[in-house]
C-alpha cells in the first residue's frame, strides 16, 4: 500500500509500505478513505525528529471501511464505517475505566514515561503504525473504533478522531457556565473548534491568532476577534472587556510551536544538528516550548479563573509564572483527549442533520496522499488558507 512515511528530519515522502494485516484476534485492517493532517505531525517532521525512524508511518486521525476482522471481534464486520481515535486505548483497564483513556495502562509505554500509546506518533508513543496511509491496523476492535453511519460525507465523521474530542474536553476542562467569557489563544483547527463548541454552549468566545484568515473562519461563528499587536495588548483588550477582571478561562491551543518563536526555532535547529542519542536528552529536558501563550493565558484570566492547555506541551514548563498562578488562585486542566470519554456525545450531535459545528465545511484542503510531503510544508508554513487538510488515500 502507499504510506506517508518519515524519512528524516523535515522529511515526508510517500512509499510503498506492506499491508498491515490482522495480528491479535481481536484487531481490524480499515480501508482509509479520508485522514487527517494535524498541527502535532508537524511535532513530528521537525522537532521530535530524534524519536523517528525512517520508514515509520505518520498520521492519527482517519475514518474508513472495515476490510478484514479477527475471529474475536464481535461489534464490527466487513464494510461497517468507523472513525479511528488518535488515542490507541484498550476501553477495559482502570484508567480507560475512568474516562483517561489516554492513560490506558494497557498501552502505556512505561520505558519511555509516556501515557498511552498514539496511532503514528514516534517511539515516545509506542511507534505504532499511522494512518496517512491506505489502510490501517486497529487494536482492541470491539472498544476502540466508533461506529459511524453510511450516508453523510467523510467530513462528517472524520474529526472525531481528534480535533472534535480535543476541542470539546478542552472547553470541558475550562468549567464554563452560559454567559462566561472564554479567550481562545490561538485560532488553528483545535482553537477554531474549541470557539464553535464553547459559543454554541452560549459562552461569549474572545479568539486571538496572528493569521487572519482563521480568524475570520471563527468570526463567522460569532467568536469576537481580538485584534492586538502585542500580548500585553490582549491583556489590556481583554481587562476592558471584563470590567477589569480577565477572562473567566482561556485555552491555550496554541502549545509547542517550533515556528514562529525565535527561542524554539533555534532550539530546534540545534537539535537538528545533533546526532539523536544527544538530541533525545536535550529535546526532554530544555524541550522546544513556546511558553508565550502559555504565560499571557496566565495574565488574561481573572482570579479564581480556569487555564485550560490543550496545545501540546513537550519538555518542562519552566519557567512558569507560578508565584502569578499561585496568587491568583487558577485552575490549569491539560493533557491529551480521552477521545472515547467524549466521543458518545459528539456523535449525537453529528447525528442530527443541521451541522451546528460546521463540520462539513471545516476542512480547507482535501488532498490526494501523494501530495503529502509538500502539504506539510505549506501546512508548516501557514500558507494562505491552509487550516485543516483531509488526504483522500
Ligand atoms: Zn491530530
Ligand atoms: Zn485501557
């Protein structure tokens, strides 16, 4: 089959893989038909370089048809449709019990202090086979995928697994009631979505992002765009419109970003440089973390107020302003989405057939595999119009 694979640093390229086949009774093979390009892969074709081998296959977010079922499977068979979580999570141990299915202690990967292991993200995450490619191998087939309807369009489904879930446990964590004031730090396809779900609970949604045609995508939907120069401009913006208290929480979905930061791109760089056995202490313990977002999150919300990190966070997170977060009593909620706690729910609302979220329309490209490797780049490069991609394998 043809696959996106990584072939080494800051580089993509489509090849001829094997076809993944049934191993354990109870996995499936999928034949995808539409999956996703993420901001995180982007982690992946830069900066978590050193936990890459080349060949691995990338890409966590598809949805498709059911090829081929092991003996133990019970719920799925042959040309059913499902949507894939990013998360690779057992739905039986103690914290998939809890609703962490991104703990899974089925798969968690110990040696390497990491939760549960990810579709097609890097040796930190178990090193499993990824999902930008024509078909796919799914563990723990009677609790891992979700079962979607024929009839309605991939787009319809898709983002189920992981922009919808990321999204709506971000706002979740953000503890918002009708009427309170939410700032969404960063307008990219998670920021964009966190601002849909939050405004269709009734919350007023503040949205701020430097690229300006996603912030006319969130203002269709009623989010009111911050226009400032600076970050401390937002903070004042944001007081004024608070009556001098902040926001009641802010999500940051911005995260890690290599690009853009003058401090992360030339950490990147320099790891870049490095022979991997050096480059894997140095990206744990200096990281390549923009903290900027994270630190105006911080001076934006009011006192008593919700941080909730939704961008991904790699390496520590000082320095952090703790004395500011101590003093002003804030709530910080993070990690990665326990997309099958969330997934029940969404579906409904997909379900019905007035797309409140936009879904539909949400992706801005849909792209054959093939033209993956100059997708990322654009996508890298925040090129005009480029927010969301759909590869059509
Ligand atoms: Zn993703
Ligand atoms: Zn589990």
């Amino acid at each position: 089959m043809r696959a996106v694979t990584w072939q080494g640093k800051g580089r993509m390229s489509v090849e001829d893989v094997p076809d993944p086949r049934v191993r354990e009774p109870d996995d499936i093979v999928i034949r995808v038909t539409s999956t996703g390009l993420c901001g995180s892969d982007l982690h992946l074709y830069d900066p978590l370089a050193p936990f890459m081998e080349p060949g691995d296959i990338v890409g966590h977010e598809p949805i498709g048809i059911v090829e081929e079922a092991g003996p133990a499977v019970t719920s799925l068979r042959r040309g059913d449709r499902v949507v894939v979580p990013f998360n690779v999570s057992c739905g039986r141990c103690w914290m998939c019990a809890q609703g962490l299915h991104s703990q899974c202690e089925t798969t968690q990967n110990i040696e390497q202090g990491t939760g549960a292991s990810l579709f097609g993200y890097s040796k930190l995450y178990g090193q499993v086979p990824g999902a930008q490619a024509e078909y796919l191998r799914v563990p723990f087939a009677d609790t891992l995928p979700i079962r979607v309807p024929d009839g309605p369009p991939d787009d319809r489904f898709v983002f189920l697994s992981d922009v919808l879930p990321t999204a709506w446990q971000a706002v979740e964590y953000a503890a918002l009631r009708p009427e309170d004031t939410l700032l969404v730090l960063g307008a990219g396809p998670v920021g964009d979505m966190c601002a849909r779900i939050a405004l269709m609970r009734g919350i007023r949604v503040f949205v701020v992002d430097p690229v300006t045609d996603r912030l006319e995508r969130v203002s269709a939907y009623g989010a009111e765009v911050l226009v400032t120069e600076t970050d401390a401009d937002t903070v004042t913006t944001v007081l004024e419109l608070t009556r001098g208290r902040g926001v009641d929480a802010v999500i940051d979905a911005v995260g890690m970003e290599a690009h853009g930061s003058p401090v992360a791109e030339s950490m990147a760089k320099l790891v870049r440089l490095l022979p991997n056995r050096v480059a894997q202490p140095v990206m744990r313990s200096a990281g390549v973390d923009r903290l900027a977002a994270l630190h105006l999150a911080m001076h934006a919300v009011r006192r008593g107020g919700t941080v909730s990190v939704v961008g991904v966070y790699g390496g520590p997170m000082d320095p952090m302003p703790l004395m500011e977060m101590f003093d002003k009593q804030i709530q910080l909620r993070m990690g990665q989405a326990n997309v099958r706690r969330w997934s029940d729910d969404i579906l409904a609302l997909l379900l019905d057939p007035t797309d409140h979220l936009g879904v539909e329309s949400f992706a801005t490209h849909h792209l054959p595999l093939e033209e993956a490797p100059a997708a990322y780049r654009d996508f890298r490069d925040k090129c005009e119009g480029m927010v969301k991609v759909l590869f059509r394998p």
